[in-house]
C-alpha cells in the first residue's frame, strides 16, 4: 500500500493511501451485525430481524492494469431480503483508481477479464460506480446524467469526511483513520455507506420510501488476507 496523499481533518493530519484504498486480496473478510425490516407479503405487518454477514474476497483477477475481485456476499445483497438470503458472488473491478460494482450473471464478465485480449469495451459503465479515489468532501462521480443534476441526487455523493476510531471492531486498530460518508438518493431510497481507506466498508444502510425494506450493518470483523482469525 503506497502512502502518499495527505489530507486534513479537523485540525489534524493524517496520511492516506493514494492507491489500493479498497483491500480486494483473496481472503479478506468482514463480518457486520444490524437489523434488516422488510414488510410481510399479503399483509401490512413489517417484520424485524438481526443479522450476521460477512463479506469474503474469494478470487482477484489481474487483467493488465485492473484488478478484479469476486466478493461473495456484498451488503446490498441483504436489500428487499428477510434477513437470510443466500449470499451472491459481485465483481468488484478497480481500474484508473475508480471502483465498479457488477452483480447479476457474472460468467461472461468473468471470462472476458481471464482473456488479456480482450480491451473490455462496454464492461466498465459510470451507472456501476461504487467509489472513486482519492475522496474529498462534496466530491460526487456517477453517469454523465447524473453528474449533470443540481441535487447531488442519482450520484455517489460524499457527504462528510472525517476520522474515526474504529473501537471494538476485531482486527482494526482503534485510531488515526480517515473515513468518508457517501450516499446515493433518489426518489425511491437511499443509500448509504462508510468508507475506511485499507478497512473498506465500515458502516452499510439502505432504505426504502415505500413499502418497508431497510438494512442495517455494523463492521465488527476485519481479517485481511492471511490473518490469523481468533
């Protein structure tokens, strides 16, 4: 991990890394708690459940200059659940320091990264934007369409930017970490999440407006690849 970019939270200074922010090695786990809410088919009753989930790397994919991950269980995949579906295998591709999320039939996108050939036209869309790197502060990065609205809405915005201490979570050391809010609404939901440079996702929300589906993550386990769990 290259430790270059400083950048300044408060009074403080604190060093982040100005590549590699998300840590996609093969064998990085997270664990989160929280609640997922959904509301109960053919009546009106809106049903709570806690939850455990993890998140595991299970494969990368080097293609050149981009990295891909095959990440087994990303939050989202607890939305407009009952708190236990099954967990569903995402591409996480980093490329020029921007970060796409693809889920749904992964095989073909999968293939296309094992093949150097292949200059992966069209696979890389702004519309599966997750992150972009480095984060600032009222920073917001989407399709051209949305980067075109006035209300930050229909785009990953950042909407704060500060430190945290990361205390009581297994595997992360407590102080000294930057962490940026980003959010995606629109008319429907919201999303959104907090980011840890070298931790990942910290904290993970969903909800919609209408008909209950909510979710709710805590980070309690980080284990980088090659950790020894306890």
């Amino acid at each position: 991990m290259v430790l270059a970019a400083c950048v300044f939270f408060g009074s403080g200074k604190k060093s982040v890394p100005e590549q590699h922010p998300f840590p996609l090695t093969e064998g990085t786990t997270w664990v989160y708690k929280g609640t997922v809410r959904w509301t109960a088919v053919g009546a009106p009753t809106v049903m709570t459940t806690n939850v455990e989930w993890r998140t595991e790397v299970r494969r990368v994919i080097q293609h050149v200059a981009i990295r891909a991950a095959i990440v087994t269980g990303f939050p989202s995949d607890l939305n407009w659940s009952n708190g236990n579906p099954k967990p569903q295998d995402s591409l996480l591709v980093e490329s020029d320091a921007k970060f796409y999320l693809i889920a749904g039939e992964l095989d073909e996108a999968i293939h296309r990264l094992e093949d150097p050939a292949d200059d992966l036209a069209g696979l890389l869309r702004d519309d599966n934007l997750l992150l972009q790197w480095p984060l600032k502060l009222n920073m917001k990065f989407c399709d051209p369409e949305g980067m075109e609205r006035a209300d930050n809405r229909y785009c990953w915005f950042v909407a704060d930017a500060g430190s945290a201490t990361l205390k009581g979570i297994v595997g992360a050391s407590a102080g000294g970490h930057p962490e940026f809010v980003l959010q995606y609404r629109t008319n429907p939901d919201d999303t959104e999440f907090n980011f840890v440079p070298e931790i990942g996702i910290t904290k993970y929300s969903y909800h919609h407006h209408g008909t209950v589906a909510d979710t709710e993550l805590q980070l309690v386990e980080f284990h980088p690849a090659g950790a020894r769990k306890q």
